[in-house]
C-alpha cells in the first residue's frame, strides 16, 4: 500500500511542528509533498483564503485593515546529507532544514493558524525551488503570475538571522575580467604574449580597493570586491593566449544594477569584462511605519543583511522587506544543520505579540 500522506498538525507547539516539516523530506524539485500537507493545513483555517501555484502556496487574510504584512518561507532543501530524520539534543534541534528554513516555516504555520484577527492583514508565502536556479524559484514565479498576492507595506523573510533583524540585503555581480595575447612555445616564451602575466594589473587593482561603507535607514553596508577564481593555460609547455579572472562584486542596495555595472566597468578600464551574473540588492526601509513597528516589537536591533536574500524580489516590487528568522545561516546547507528551539518559540512569540 501507498505511503499515507503527511499530515501537519497545527495544534502542537512550534517546535514539534518543526519536526513534523523536517520529517516531510522536501529536496528541491520535490517539493509536492511538503506542498500538500501546508496546503491541507492551511485550507482547513477557515479565516483564510488558499490560492496554490505549482507548489508554493498562498493564505490571506482580508479583514480591510490599513496595512498588510508578507510573511514568506522556502519549503525546499539542498539535498540530503545523512541528516534526516530530525532529532533533539537537549536544547538544539537537529536536521536538514531546522535552520534554512523549516523553523521559520513553523512559526508562519502556528501565526497562521492562532492569529485570527491580526491587526494588520497578513499573507502568508510558503515558496517552492529557492535553493536551486532563480529560473525555478517559487517567489519570482508568483511575482510574475500574480503580483498582486505579494502586494504589501512590509515583508518578512524568515531566512535564518539568529532571530534578529536584518534589513534589506547586498546586490551580487559575477564578472569576467578577460586578458588575451598570444601562444607561442613555452621554450621560445619570446615569441608569445602571456595572458596569465597580463592580468596581474586586474589583481593589484583588486588588492588596492577600498571598499566603500554607505549608511542606509541607520545601517551600515560594507560592499566587497574580490577575485574569486583565474582561468588560463594550455598545456605544460605552452604560453597561454587567454586568462580570465572571476570577480564578485557586492554593492550595497542603494545602487541599482545600472550603477553596480558601470562601477565595475569603469573600475576595469581598459580590460574586457563580461557579465556573467547578477541581481539586485534590497533597501532596509526601516522608515516605514509597518517596520518600525516591527522592530521595535522584537527588541530594537537592526543588522544589515551582508548577503542576497529573496528579500529583493519585494523590493522590486516596492515593498520594503527584512529577514527575520530562527537559526545561524552559518550552519545552512552543513551536514550538523541545528537550530535553538529558543529560538523558534521567540520568534513566534515576538510576530505574535507584533501583530495581536
């Protein structure tokens, strides 16, 4: 006989519900089943409203308030690692997707079901394919399909922050910084121009940047731009005609991609630079009455947000969006994945209290 489905049960405390998604085995492009059983649980709330697209799911309120909240959480993990099923180990929960972002999905699953007349209406995003290609990812999907289901004054992303604020994210831009020149035998080097030897002034540039540190809603931003690998060579015996050096650049949101580009461009005059990848950052917009309320509800403490988040798919959107989740990204993806329980019961207690 067939396995039977999952089944989430909404009644039990936030931290068993966590064990309860972990269990739901949810590797990117296998996100059906996770996606049923959110969606089941959800539809059975009767104050909300359940739109589904592929396997990201939606739930409304519409209860005419004066402002809405986006809260939104990935429902996928990286593959598996000998870490499933969840375990307890004192006070830590252990398993892949306790921390990027099972817990955090916990908490919007508990705020869905006990928040019933929140004081600002909220919708709740559980979004498929986030740690795999962007083409795939749930969130821009639903920002194409249907704009109008992440219309809102404010967003929460529940990546893991240690359950604190961090505002808005950085932009990211991969470049390739190509020198060119000309094989020749590497015994008569003479007769050849080495394309490994031009691109030392791409590395000396990168060794002399300053880094700039703008100040944005109060934080402070710290951009990076870093070699982070070299192509080049033939053969043992041959002077290599081509060398590309792989650059990342990581701008602080207050450039658009434009800005970002042109930075880079100008900053390796005279070299052939190819863009290989990028996205925008996104603003803090702690200016904003919905998050300054909200900031103030969790303790005050603001960080800025050093990497890319989906945060910046709201912000393209014009909504101004934070993260705001259980567990330390630095042990996402890691075969010891764990996450303090304290701190998913904190962070579902803090949302509670913000939107009671």
């Amino acid at each position: 006989m067939p396995a039977p489905a999952p089944f989430l049960d909404l009644t039990l405390d936030v931290v068993t519900l966590t064990e309860q998604l972990v269990n739901i085995e949810s590797v990117s492009h296998a996100e059906e089943a996770i996606a049923d059983a959110v969606d089941a649980a959800l539809q059975a709330l009767p104050h909300l409203t359940v739109t589904r697209r592929g396997n990201t799911v939606v739930a409304r309120t519409d209860l005419g308030r004066d402002e809405r909240v986006v809260i939104a959480g990935h429902l996928d993990t990286v593959p598996i690692n000998d870490n499933l099923p969840a375990r307890r180990d004192g006070d830590i929960l252990h398993g892949l997707g306790t921390c990027d972002m099972k817990g955090g999905d916990a908490v919007m699953l508990k705020l869905a079901a006990d928040v019933t007349e929140p004081n600002r209406d909220i919708t709740f995003i559980f979004y498929e394919a986030e740690e795999v290609d962007s083409v795939y990812n749930g969130l821009r999907l639903l920002a194409e399909s249907d704009p109008e289901l992440m219309t809102a004054d404010f967003a929460i992303l529940m990546e893991p922050s240690n359950a604190a604020v961090e505002a808005g994210c950085q932009g990211t831009m991969r470049v390739d910084v190509r020198t060119t020149g000309e094989r020749s035998h590497s015994a008569r080097s003479w007769r050849g121009v080495n394309a490994i030897h031009k691109a030392a002034p791409i590395l000396a540039r990168l060794n002399d940047f300053v880094a700039r540190q703008p100040v944005i809603d109060g934080l402070t931003y710290h951009e990076g731009l870093n070699a982070t690998g070299i192509r080049g060579g033939v053969a043992g015996n041959v002077i290599p005609d081509e060398c590309v050096v792989e650059v990342n650049f990581r701008f602080a949101p207050d450039r658009d991609e434009a800005d970002a580009e042109a930075f880079v461009r100008d900053f390796f005059e005279g070299f052939d630079v190819t863009v290989t990848d990028m996205a925008a950052g996104a603003l803090p917009g702690l200016d904003r009455p919905a998050a300054t309320a909200f900031v103030e509800a969790v303790g005050g403490q603001v960080a800025p947000k050093f990497g890319w988040t989906d945060v910046a798919r709201f912000t393209a959107l014009g909504v101004p969006a934070v993260n705001f989740g259980p567990g330390d990204p630095m042990f996402a993806h890691k075969q010891d994945e764990h996450v303090p329980m304290e701190h998913i019961t904190r962070c579902e207690q803090q949302l509670k209290e913000w939107l009671a």
